[in-house]
C-alpha cells in the first residue's frame, strides 16, 4: 500500500508482539476493502503506568484504534474513559477504539468467539454446554456464554475453587444463576444428555500437542460439538477425541478471526461480509501452513 498524508493508522500493544496475525487480519481488510489504514505492532513493555502513557501517547498521535494483548488487558483498563458492559464484567479488554477524549474498551475475544461460533453454525443461547478450565480465558467465555443466553454452563477444572469462584462472580453480575462449577475428573457425573464442549485450558498448546484434559471416551461420546480455543496445533488431541466419537470438532482461529474483524468493524464503522472474513481467513490458514 501507499502511505499518504491522510493514512489512518491503528496497531497492536503488547509484550512480545512478534508472532501476531493481527496485522496480516487488519492489512487484508484495509486492501480488501480499499481504506486507507494501515495497522502496526507496537511492543509495548513495562506494566500500568507504561500502559497508561503508551495510550495517552497513541490518542495525541491520533490514532485511530488499538488491539491489546498479554500482558496488558486488564491493567489497561485504567487507562480507558470508557468500558462496554460486556468487557467490564469479564474485567479484560482488548480493542480501544478512539472517542473524542480517549478511547472506549470493548472485549471483541469473547464477541469474537461468539460471532465464529455462530459462523459454523453453533447454538448457544437455551443450550447446556461443558466448559473446560477456569483460567483466564474459560472465565471470559463463561460470561460470555451466560451473556448470551446459555441455560446452563457446567465449568469444569482441576482447580475447583477456581471454578466456584467464577460461577459466584458471574452470577452476581448478570443476576442469574447460570453456572455449575465441577471438578474435572467428575466429568461421569454430568446430567444425561449430549453437550456442546469447549476446551478453554491451556493443556494441548504447542509444542505439547499430545496433552488432553480429559482422556476418557465414555466423555467423548457425550459431546456433539466440541471447540477448541487453541488453534497451535490446528488439530488439537482434544478435537481428535471428539472426531473419533463421533462429533464435530473445531479449533480457534476462527475465533482469532472474528475478534480481529469486530475490532476492525468498530474502528471503521463497517460490516465485513461473510466473504470477505473468508478470504481473510484463507489467509490466516496459508500463513500457519493449515490446510483442512
Ligand atoms: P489462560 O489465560 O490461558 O486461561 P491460565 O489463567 O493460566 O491461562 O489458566 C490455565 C487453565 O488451564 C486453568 O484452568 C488450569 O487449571 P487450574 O485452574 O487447576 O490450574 C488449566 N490447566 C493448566 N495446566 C493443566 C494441567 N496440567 N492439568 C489440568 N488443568 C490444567
């Protein structure tokens, strides 16, 4: 692309920033749609006060969006001048679009996984899911599902009081008990009847792609759908499992996908099509040398 006097710009912060796919997301939708943005990573180190001057500084140097990453979603909260509801209660932000003042932060993660979910056709609201860990991240996709109309989320994890924890919490804040929290291993005593799954634990990520969370196939027959937040491997053991029970199973770079393309539609004011976000995703796939 050409860079002009008028070229918006919007980035990346975070520590390391190198390996990111966000800039071959956002620079595809910019080509693709013909707008004169280009989106750059900008490593960002040090904690809250850094944080804080690195967003001063990008608002002063007209910025038009930022995507945020480890280490720096919750702390840079502080920063913002405004939260959406959604990215409030789960407590981490990823994307600041630019106001007038300063910039509003909003979790495109979890309206992200939603979107990618729904994309391969995934129900949720009214449905009983199965979600496992009760990290970071499975925190965020407990309330997202319970936001979204999930009947019931059973959060399953080595750790239980994790798992309690995160079920208190988000009960309290959208007022609505949603949330059965459970150890991992009983897993055996999940009511009757077949379940959507999500694997939200870090166990299966590269390089130890022979890791599961739960190695028994009696749970497996169980699952009709099973999702995988890990897309390094593209073919979690998890998602094998699910395979060879029978169910479909998927990996999460769709929703890497939909979290760049909420990001971008935000800061744009645009709809990105549905063929648009696939060329973006064939892509993605070609860059991580994925060919399913
Ligand atoms: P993230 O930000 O990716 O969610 P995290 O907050 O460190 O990372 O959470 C990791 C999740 O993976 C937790 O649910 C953790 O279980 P505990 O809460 O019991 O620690 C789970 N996890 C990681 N390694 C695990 C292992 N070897 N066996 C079982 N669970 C594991």
């Amino acid at each position: 692309m050409e860079i002009n006097g008028k070229t918006r710009t919007c980035g990346l912060i975070g520590d390391p920033v190198e390996h990111t796919l966000s800039p071959l997301i956002h620079n595809t939708l910019a080509k693709l749609l013909g707008h004169d943005l280009v989106y750059v990573p900008f490593l960002t180190k040090g904690g809250e006060a850094e944080v804080e001057k690195a967003v001063q500084g990008a608002h002063a140097l007209n910025i038009l969006g930022l995507n945020v990453t480890v280490p720096h979603k919750e702390h840079v909260m502080s920063a913002l001048t405004e939260i959406d509801k959604l990215a409030e209660q789960i407590g981490a932000v990823n994307t600041l679009v630019r106001t007038a003042h300063g910039y509003k932060g909003y979790n495109t993660d979890m309206t992200g996984l939603y979107r990618a979910m729904r994309s391969e056709g995934i129900q949720i609201k009214g449905e009983e899911i199965v979600l496992l860990g009760a990290g970071g991240a499975a925190r965020a996709v407990a309330y997202m599902l319970c936001s979204y109309g999930a009947q019931r989320v059973y959060l399953l994890n080595r750790t239980f009081d994790k798992a309690e924890r995160i079920a208190q919490e988000v009960h309290q804040a959208l007022g609505r008990t949603c949330i059965v929290p459970m150890r991992t291993e009983e897993h055996d005593k999940l009511p009757s009847g077949e379940y959507l799954a999500i694997q939200g634990t870090s166990v299966g990520l590269f390089p130890n792609c022979e890791e599961v969370i739960i190695e028994d196939s009696t749970f497996y027959q169980r699952i009709h759908t099973g999702y995988d937040l890990i897309y390094r491997p593209s073919n979690t053991k998890f998602m094998r499992l699910v395979s060879q029970a029978g169910g479909k199973a998927y990996h999460g770079l769709k929703m890497l996908l939909y979290q760049g393309i909420d990001a971008y539609e935000l800061w744009n004011d645009v709809t990105v099509s549905e063929k648009l976000a696939e060329a973006v995703y064939q892509r993605m796939k070609k860059e991580l040398e994925i060919d399913e």
